[in-house]
C-alpha cells in the first residue's frame, strides 16, 4: 500500500489527555464508528509549548486508478473543537463518527475495488486561533503548523488510515470501513488491530510536515516555489546532496540512495520516492527498497526523489526512460557464436545512453554506448557456452545535477541460443 497525493471526508476528534492535559468541548457527536488512539511524544530535541490539536486529512489519490505521483487536490482536512494543552507526552484517542463524505472517495487501484480514501493523523497547533487546520492556497503561506504526521517516522511504525465502500481481496487484510494500516510506507504494510497505539512524534514542524496540507501536492514545494514553502537555494549544510538508482528491470524495482554531506552519509534522512518512504539499510550503507510487480515507478514517467534531514529538504525530478524493445537476436532464436553477437534495440524516449552486454555461461560481456543515437552492439561471443544464454540492454537517463545526482534506467532482456 502506498501514498502520493491530498482531497475530502467527514470525520470527528476528541483528545483524552493525562498527566495534568485538559479536554476541550466535549459535546456529543454521535455514535463512534472507529477510532485512534495513541500518545503524542515529543522529539528530545523538541519543546512543546501551548495546545496541540488533532485532524484528519484525506487523500483519495493515493490510492486511486491512474493517479499520478504527488497529483495536486485539495486535502480534505477534518478537525473537532478540541485540544490537549498541559504537559506531554500525552494520551489521545480519536473517535470518527461517520464515514467520509462522496468527495472524498475515489475508484481504487493497485489490485483494490470499488471507492476508497487514504487518511493521515496530523498534530498541529492553530496559530490563527479559528479551531481548525487550514489548508494552504498553491500561492499562499502556511496558516497554522503541523508538528506530526502518522505518515513520518520510523517505517515500521508509520500509520495510515485506509477506508473502503466494499469488499477487497481477502489477502489485502482490509474490511468495509475504516481499516489502520501500519508499515504503510514499506513493504510489509498490514491491517492492524483498531486499538493499536499510534505514536505521534511532535517536532518544531517544517515544510515537509506544512506540505501535508498544501494544495499543490505533499512535496511540491521541493520542485517548485508553492504554498510558501519552498526552500531558499542555499539552505542545507555544506556538501548536502543524494546520489544513486532508481531501476526497472521487468517488474523488479530496485532504489538505492545515499545523502552525503562532507563525505559523511546521513542515515537519519527522510528519504521518499513519489511519496513513498525509502527504508535505510544498513548494510548497503544506502537508504533501499526492492519489490515486484508494484506501480510506484513507471517507464516514461517522472520520479520525484526527496531527502529531508534536520534544517533542510531537497527534491528534484528525474524522468524514467520510455518504454523500448530488443529487436535482436529475436527471442529463442539461435545464433552461431562462430560471429559477433549484434544486439540491438529500439529508441528509449529521454534515454542519453544505453549498457548492454550477454551472459552465456561459462562467458559473458558486457559494454555501454557512446551516444543514445547509437542503438546496437557488437560482441566477440567465440568463447562463450553453446546453448542457452541471455541478453540485455539497460536504457538510461543520467542526473545532470551535481549535487542531486540520480540514475534512472529501464532494462529489457532477451534470451536466445548460441550455436557453433
């Protein structure tokens, strides 16, 4: 399961605190159909000063059918009359009262049916005093400020809330209703239990907290001046920058990023693909994701990369190669390896250049090309195994910025016979 864009619902909080908090206006909604409950807990470096309310905002499409990665709706922010003030950390539980509004629900994608939305708990603090989270015009500036996002955090402890109008393939774990998913940024997402505690970390705020409202999109403002958020182009530490591959090979997905400054790696960093959390691996030394037969990068289509780490945020968009084609050798078609092997391929739209090579055991080669007009390749094959082997050319598109420097690549593969 996973996240990219903002739109509507019609959902209620009440906050129950302790250790000295207050609750305010509780007057009766209604029945309660679902609930969060949790605690909010402040960062060690963080000091929580006046009240902190809870809202809800809804983000059909990023779940919807043919959705594009970071797409700009409106969120559709749902809040209460309702705020903890005292000391923290602080006990919260959120009651919904009713199911989101026509608006906020869309046709789903990703193997789900029906109609559907995507939630994310904020915390926040109501600057304008209006009691209520404000969302931000593309050409405004924030109104209020987030500290806390139930999408943001450790990835095995981030929390959504999914709802669903119907009924979804059994191995999906989702019910008709409000379902909490948790993981929801890597790839053991799972429907968890309702009465599973949800850790709000409370922070100073910043833009990637404030761009959960924004109406241009979550992370827009790394690639564009929205929303009042946008980085000047000198922020982040001396060095700051990320590097590595985002690669598509068949339907094997394959990210591996690193963000540097000085020559020291930030394993702290927030690091997102389209939206979605890219977990750290510590014995790559890189922050890496690895799965099949997802939709989160697609051929031909913009990658938005973002790394956040304490002060700064930087995102660029990169552009996956399009789509391409061996055209020899043919499939299974057999070749002497008495002559060269000429591989060759089809134009990859955006490619400036493309790799490819052959792996006929106990032999193989491999080689790049010189320029993306060039769309062939010629291989010695007189030492390689007779019988099954198996070619491939990898299109790719090189990160021109130095300082966000990103591969992207789009391989295809080919298997043949060599013969005598």
């Amino acid at each position: 399961m996973r996240a990219l864009g903002p739109l509507a619902a019609a959902v209620a909080a009440a906050l129950l605190a302790g250790c000295g908090d207050r609750l305010v206006d509780g007057r009766y909604r209604g029945p309660v159909l679902a609930s969060i409950q949790g605690s909010l807990v402040p960062t060690p470096e963080t000091e929580v000063t006046g009240p902190v309310r809870l809202a809800i905002a809804w983000y059909p499409q990023w779940l919807a059918a043919d959705a594009a990665p970071g797409e700009a709706l409106p969120p559709a922010i749902v809040t209460e009359e309702v705020e903890a003030t005292g000391t923290f950390p602080a006990d919260f539980r959120f009651p919904i009262h009713g199911p989101p509004p026509a608006a906020a629900l869309a046709p789903l994608a990703q193997g789900l049916s029906g109609r559907g939305a995507f939630g994310v708990l904020l915390a926040y603090q109501d600057l304008d005093g209006n009691r209520r989270l404000d969302p931000i015009a593309a050409d405004g500036r924030p109104v209020d400020r987030v500290i806390a996002s139930s999408l943001l955090g450790d990835p095995r402890a981030v929390f959504a809330l999914v709802y669903v109008e119907s009924a979804q393939p059994p191995e999906t774990g989702l019910a008709p209703g409000f379902n909490l998913v948790a993981g929801v940024n890597g790839d053991g997402a799972a429907v968890v239990a309702p009465q599973t505690r949800v850790r709000l970390s409370l922070t100073g705020g910043g833009p990637e907290y404030d761009g959960f409202v924004c109406e241009a999109g979550w992370l827009t403002f790394l690639v564009a001046e929205v929303c009042g958020l946008s980085a000047p182009p000198e922020a982040g530490p001396p060095g700051y920058a990320f590097d590595g591959r985002v690669a598509l090979d068949g339907d094997r997905l394959a990210i591996e990023l690193k963000v540097t400054s000085l020559d020291a790696v930030h394993p702290e960093a927030n690091v997102n693909v389209n939206g979605r959390r890219i977990p750290w691996d510590p014995a790559r030394q890189a922050f890496v994701l690895e799965e099949q037969g997802g939709t989160l990068v697609r051929a031909g289509e913009s990658v938005l990369v973002s790394a956040t780490i304490p002060g700064t945020s930087k995102g660029r968009v990169f552009t996956m190669p399009g789509e391409f084609g061996i055209t020899a050798p043919a499939e299974f078609a057999t070749v002497s390896a008495a002559a060269p092997l000429r591989l060759e391929w089809s134009a990859s739209a955006g490619a400036t250049t493309y790799f490819g090579g052959f792996d006929a055991p106990p032999a193989g080669s491999a080689s790049i090309t010189g320029s993306p007009e060039i769309r062939f390749l010629e291989f010695d094959a007189a030492f390689a195994g007779l019988g099954l082997a198996s070619a491939f050319v990898e299109a790719r598109v090189d990160g021109e910025d130095g300082s966000a420097f990103v591969t992207t690549a789009l391989v295809k593969r080919r298997a043949f016979y060599f013969g005598p």
